[in-house]
C-alpha cells in the first residue's frame, strides 16, 4: 500500500552555482554498504563484529577526508547516519571536522547539509528496498517501509538523500558500497564517482575487498572526485513533489 502525498519543496532562487561555492564537503556515512560489512553482526552493538565494523566505517570515512584534502584544505562535516547514529569512533576523525550524531534529526541521513556546501559524499551506502540480490538491500526503515518512491520513481536512500542536496544546490561527488547502489545513485548522478567495494550475492553476502584495499579505492575515487567539483550537477526534482511510502 502506498500512501501518496505532494509535497511541494521550496526552491530557493538564490542558490549559488556549486562551483562558485568554497571547498566544504558533506559526508553521509552509512554501514550496510562498508567493506566486509554483510550481516547484523556488524551492523549493531549486539553483533560480534560491530566494534570492528565501526573500525572499518571510521577507516572510510577518514579515506574520504583524505581524497578530498589531496588537492587542498576543506570543510568538512560527516553525518553518522547507521542504526542510532553513533557509529563513527569520533575521536579517530581529524579534529577540525564536525559530526552529526544521534536520531531523530529532521534531514534524518542529510542534517546539516545546506547551500553552502560544494559538494556531498556517500559512504558505505546500500542498494534501495526491492533490489533483488543488493546487500541489505531497503530504503530507510527493512522494518517499518516497504518502498519510497519519488515523482513516481522506486528510489534508494541515496537518490533520495541526492534529492535532498539536490535541493541546496549541492550535487553528489562520491558514492560506496556494493556494485547496486553505486549503480543505482548513478542513474540520477551519472558524473558522481563510484568506488565499488563489494560485489553482491544476496542479501546476507558479498564478496568483498578487505578494508584497506576499500579505504584505498575510495581516496583515490574522493581525490578523482574533487577533481571535477566545477562541472558536477546538482539532481533536482521536478516540483511538486510526489512522496509515496509503502508500509
Ligand atoms: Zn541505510
């Protein structure tokens, strides 16, 4: 059953253009879509490996920072953005960078952003509700939602939350996790780079890079993205917006 309501997004005719914007990055940081990551024992406090995980998480998003610092200084704010929103080991992030933790918070996995950023990063990101074979594969809530589309269209969380930076004027740079939801992001942001750390069997199992070799790839896809921060575009809606979620 999908529920249908329109909801009309403010545009605000003073954006500016992303290019013109200083180098200040918002990272969305996820844990389904993070190296070795597979099942709920690394996904909360009562599974094994979860200490480790929040190891390789920080690991990622600390290799994003440093792809993005490669070709100079910049702000940067991560959202912690899995489970209860304290994943992140913040005192193993650099101490200049801001950290969005703990739920509720109305821009849920985007709070903070706004149109004064040049760019947003997603790490560890999964593939949406009803993506056969994607690892973890759902959209917002396995639990609670059966769905969400946008003006009619099945979305994962990061064309929703691309949506949502879409509407600061900020387009999306960098995307990780499994082959499905860098691919599905890139439907909506085909000139956002990719850094694919597993590739998926089902929903329990991938075969994945070890942590390293995933910190690796996404420095060298955040550094490759920074690269081409004048001419990414932001994705934007068309208006109104038609929200349907399904329980
Ligand atoms: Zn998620």
């Amino acid at each position: 059953m999908f529920a249908r309501v329109a909801v009309a997004l403010a545009l605000s005719a003073s954006i500016a253009h992303a290019q013109a914007r200083p180098r200040k990055v918002f990272i969305s940081v996820d844990m389904e879509g993070i190296s070795g990551v597979v099942q709920p024992a690394q996904l909360g406090p009562d599974g094994f490996e979860y200490q480790r995980a929040r190891e390789w998480m920080t690991g990622e998003v600390n290799a994003a920072i440093a792809g993005i610092r490669d070709s100079g200084p910049a702000e940067i704010v991560v959202c912690d953005s899995h489970g209860n929103g304290q994943s992140l080991l913040i005192d193993k992030v650099p101490e200049d960078v801001r950290i969005v933790r703990g739920f509720p918070r109305p821009l849920e996995m985007m709070q903070g952003i706004d149109e004064t950023f040049s760019a947003a990063v997603f790490i560890g990101y999964h593939a949406s509700e009803w993506t056969a074979n994607a690892v973890r594969g759902h959209t917002i809530s396995s639990a609670r939602l059966l769905g969400v589309r946008l003006n009619g269209a099945e979305v994962s969380e990061g064309i929703y939350n691309a949506a949502l930076a879409g509407q600061f004027g900020v387009p999306v740079a960098l995307i990780s996790g499994d082959r499905l939801a860098v691919t599905q992001l890139q439907h909506v942001a085909p000139s956002a780079e990719g850094a694919i750390v597993k590739e998926p069997y089902g929903y329990h199992s991938a075969n994945t890079v070890t942590p390293a070799r995933g910190q690796a790839m996404i420095r060298e896809g955040a550094a490759r993205a920074m690269a081409k921060l004048g001419s990414l575009q932001p994705y934007r809606l068309t208006t109104p917006v038609a929200l349907e979620v399904g329980f």
